[in-house]
C-alpha cells in the first residue's frame, strides 16, 4: 500500500510539472505572439502599409474644416485592426509608414510628427494583444479592442499636433481645435463603426478557413 501511495504522488508530480511546463512554453509563445517580428509580421506590416497609404490617397481629397490637412479617412481602420490582430509592433509600421505614404502620394510632403501620430495609433491599439491574444471571437475581446482604438487614436493625434505647435508656430488653442479636435472626431467616428466589423468579419473568414 505504501509503495502504491508513493507511486501514485510520484505520477501525480510527474504531471503537474509536465502540465507546468506545458503553460510556461504556451505563454512564452503567446508573449511571443504579441512582440515577436518575424516573416508572418513583416509580410503583414508591407501588406498594411500599402493599403493604408492606398486608401489613405483616395479619401485625401476630402477635407475637413481645420488648421492642416486634415482629411475623412475611414482607412484610419487599417492600422486599427493590423495593430490588434498582429500586434503593435505591426500597428507601429503600418500607422507610420502607411501615413507617410498617404501623404506622399497626395502631394502634402513628409510631416514626421504625423507619421510617428500615426504609427502611435497603430501601436497602443496592438495593446489590446496583451489581454486579447488576438482572438476575438467574443464580445469583450472585440470591446477591448475598440477602447484601445480609442485611446490609441487620442494619444497619437495629441502627439501630432501638440507637436505642430513648435513646427507649424501653432496656438494650443488653434492645435487643439483646429487638429486634434477634427481629425481624433473623424478617426473615433470611422474607428469605431468599423474595427468591431473587420474584426467580425476576421473570426469568420478563420473559421471558415479552420483556423479560429
């Protein structure tokens, strides 16, 4: 009986060290997930880029009342979704690098501060990856990413224009109502109407590709 009761806490050890193991490697891969750059990131961070400087080109044109060149850009959405699908580091680059190409296209020239606003969006937005892991097949995953979203939005339009204040010689006042207020209202309004159906329309096309 006493060499059973041994037997049996050595095979009981035996599997919560195997089950412990087994967690430490999924959140090590996880963590991974969120931070890591591999082939997979960089290949979606080229992919995001250009369909935001793309779609960025084509909404351009429609100008809002401001103090810039502030334009309705519903593709706002494509460093919004990259970033909390495929984390921030992906949502850095396609915010920053899709803008600057957006812009360059259009013909507006480079506005760093922008660029580095919009990679800021793109990457507080990929936070949601910490709590989400980039699965978003529920309605509180989707409600985190959409308040990342937000606050992403807010942080990298201050960014962009509290910083035109020393560039551009604007008034805070002017930054703020003439920059911030406009484009963080048209990017929250196009943000948050359609993150939550991309991200619907993603669990879908996973699922229906086995991979949800």
């Amino acid at each position: 009986m006493a060499e059973e009761n041994v037997e049996s806490k050595r095979e009981s050890t035996e599997y919560n060290d195997s089950d412990l193991s087994e967690k430490v490697v999924e959140q090590k891969s996880l963590t991974a997930r969120v931070w890591g750059i591999g082939v997979r990131q960089i290949v979606f961070m080229a992919l995001g880029a250009a369909l935001y400087g793309g779609l960025s080109y084509v909404t351009n044109i429609i100008q809002l009342p401001s103090a810039g060149n502030v334009s309705f850009r519903p593709a706002i959405v494509i460093p919004l979704f990259f970033g909390v699908v495929f984390g921030p580091w992906v949502g850095l680059f396609v915010g920053g690098v899709g803008n600057l190409i957006g812009d360059y296209i259009s013909g507006y020239g480079v506005y760093w501060n922008w660029d580095i606003g919009n990679g800021l969006i793109g990457f507080v937005a990929g936070l949601a990856m910490l709590i989400t892991w980039g699965r978003y097949n529920s309605t509180r995953a989707i409600v985190v990413a959409e308040i990342l979203s937000v606050v992403g939005i807010v942080v990298g339009i201050a960014f962009a224009a509290y910083n035109d204040i020393w560039i551009s010689k604007l008034s805070f006042i002017t930054a703020t109502t003439g920059e911030i207020v406009p484009a963080a209202g048209s990017d929250l309004i196009n943000g948050v109407i359609l993150v939550p159906i991309l991200l619907v329309a993603y669990v879908a096309a996973m699922r229906r590709f086995g991979r949800g």
